[in-house]
C-alpha cells in the first residue's frame, strides 16, 4: 500500500526512559505490563487514541511512541506502571523528541540506569 | 525563565516505609526534586532528621494521626516546635475540620472519607483563611487498581474544584513509602491532568506552593504577621562594615 502524504500523517511524539529496578526485564514482559496499566487507568477507547507502541527497549532502557495530543496521558500510563513480574520496577522518564533519532541520541547514548541498590 | 525547583513533601522512609532515608534521598535527586520533607506518621515514633547538602533540602516533618478531632490540636502544639513540616493524616470527617481550622497545620494530606472527597464549601473556606494546603496523593493514583482508583480520581475532581473556588493551596505529593513508589516530577504533572488540573496549575503545586510553605515555616522569631517583622540591629555586623 502506497504510504500516507506527510501532511496526511499523525504527530506523533518520541518519549526515551529507563526503567528503573528492571534488571533482566524483556520487552515482551514490559510490553504486555504497559498495555494492562493502559487498559486499567484509560480504557481500550483511550489507550486507541494514544496510539502508544513500545519501539525498542534493551539494557532497561527504551522508546514509546504516542500521539503528540496525548503526550499527559501516555506519561501518566507509564507513571502507573509498578512492577513487572511481581518485582517493582519505575519508569522514568528521561526526554521527550519528535523523532526516534533524537529520542535515541540526546538521551538514551551514553546513559546509565540509575539503580538505587548501588550507592552513586 | 529559570528551571522550577519541586519539593515533595510527603515521602515516608524506614522505620515507616521500607527503604532507608538515603535510598529516598538519592532517589528522589535522581527524579529530579529540589527538596522532599520525610513525614514519618507520628504513631510510629521516629523523628528523621533533616539536612541540605549541595543543593537538595531534606525537611524534618510529621504526619499526625490521631483518631480524635480534640486531641489533634494537642499534638499539633506539642509536635509544632519540634518538626518543619507539619501535615495531619486525614480521612475522618471530624479529624479533616480540625486540621484545617488549625493555622499550625501546614498540610491535610488524603482528605478523602469512604463517603467522599472530605471537603465541603465551609472545610475549603477554612483551609483557605488558616492556609493550609490540602495535598493530592499520587500514590492512590499509582498504586490503586479498579474502583478505589476511580473513587479517588473523582474526589480529586472534587477537591479540586473547591480549591479553585475558595483559593486553597494545594500540592502534588507522591506519599511514597518506598522508593519506587516515587514519581519524577513531570510525571506527577502527568497524573495530574487526569483529574483535570492545567499544567500551570501543577506546577505551582509541586514548586512554588511548597517553597512558599516552607519559606513560612523557616521564618525566624521575629517575624509577626505578613509584612511585618522586628528587625535588630547587629552591631557587629555594622562593624565588619565598616572595616
């Protein structure tokens, strides 16, 4: 299918975070975790218009995109995310970019995951 | 404009919670807070102390509980002196008029009764002429599933339209026990905006409204009323000087 004229295309807005406590947590766990807290909190009529998709998530550390109206209330879903696979976990996020690209490099490169087990 | 410093004055650590105070330190400094105020409930017997080290504030606070409106302005003055930050655990009709009828009281945190929000037009009227805030949990937003996530969704729509009507202060607190029950925060913000508060409107609750609460309770004994205060002269001061 012929893909859509760019100013035909949704907004669409980039949030990089890290998730904190997620040690050996896989995109999958987190994925399905993300789509529960959305499904609780908004609904399946909200979480639709959110249009919220997780991109990449390695090392604890990830890419959502979400439409750019709804920015407060992705944010707010991935507040309400506490535990995975019973452990608790934290998603914070780290900066928010129009493109995957700027996501990726301003602020996920080079970044550490903060762990509160380890004394800074 | 310069960068908005947030507080949290409501974090809870061990004995109360379960992670120590350094772990919510360094948490909540990575999260990006200014400041937080450990407000251990005042049964659980434990004082923690306070400091300020390089830019981020750890304020000495109480949560009073108390299950008798008449004794609550008791332990309110005996706790007054002690602590900087001073918030009744509320949730009781009768504790709820109390605390905010008590211009010591600096916050009412969790008003909301199983009845309802906890606050009435005459409440709000009151909080607004003693100045105390009422704070908005984020930890019943966040922790909270299902019905009871609803319940206090809705009585924060509630609280917060009396808020605006009377002009109370309100604040954004995480109340969290542990420290991944805290929230960075433009997260908060976030969470905010589901029961309908602007964006401007959170942010005063999680900087200025705080720093104006604790602006107030660090003002020294020379202070009278607002805009009035004693002002002594230091003669050794004058002297250096001079020099």
């Amino acid at each position: 299918m012929k893909i859509l004229p760019p100013t035909q295309r949704t907004n669409k807005r980039y949030f990089a975070f890290e998730l904190i406590g997620g040690n050996g947590v896989d995109r999958s766990d987190l994925l399905r975790e993300i789509f529960s807290c959305a499904g609780s909190l908004i609904g399946d009529r909200g979480s639709s218009e959110c249009n919220i998709r997780l991109l990449d998530f390695e090392d604890s550390k990830g890419v959502v995109r979400c439409l750019r109206e709804r920015m407060d209330m992705t944010r707010a879903v991935l507040a309400s995310v506490t535990s995975v696979n019973g452990n608790p976990v934290m998603v914070h996020v780290l900066g928010i970019s129009g493109t995957v690209h700027g996501a990726t490099k301003k602020y996920l490169e080079g970044c550490t995951v903060y762990s509160p087990e380890e004394k800074p | 404009m310069a960068d908005p410093v947030f507080y949290d004055l409501c974090v809870h650590c061990a004995p109360d919670g379960k992670s120590t105070q350094e772990e919510m330190v360094a948490m909540a400094r990575h999260l990006g807070f200014g400041g937080i105020a450990l407000t251990n409930h005042s049964n659980s017997d434990s004082l923690p102390k306070g400091s300020s080290d390089k830019g981020f504030e750890v304020l000495r606070g109480v949560e009073l509980v108390s299950s008798n409106p008449s004794k609550l302005h008791g332990i309110v003055g005996k706790y007054r002196k002690k602590v900087e930050i001073l918030a009744v655990h509320g949730g009781d009709e009768g504790i709820n008029r109390a605390a905010v009828e008590n211009p010591n009281v600096d916050i009412l945190l969790h008003p909301g009764t199983p009845k309802g929000c906890g606050l009435n037009h005459v409440l709000a009227k009151s909080a607004s002429d003693n100045n105390v805030a009422i704070a908005f949990d984020m930890a019943s937003l966040i922790m909270l599933r299902g019905g009871r996530r609803v319940h206090s969704l809705s009585h924060f729509r509630e609280i917060l339209a009396l808020a605006r009507k009377y002009d109370v202060p309100f604040l954004l607190t995480n109340n969290a026990s542990f420290s991944y029950g805290l929230r960075a925060p433009r997260e908060m913000m976030a969470l905010a905006t589901l029961f309908g508060m602007e964006r401007g409107e959170a942010l005063m609750a999680l900087s200025e409204t705080p720093a104006e609460i604790i602006r107030r309770v660090r003002r020294g004994n020379n202070f009278i009323c607002e805009g009035v205060e004693i002002l002594e002269d230091d003669p050794s001061g004058m002297k250096g000087e001079d020099k």
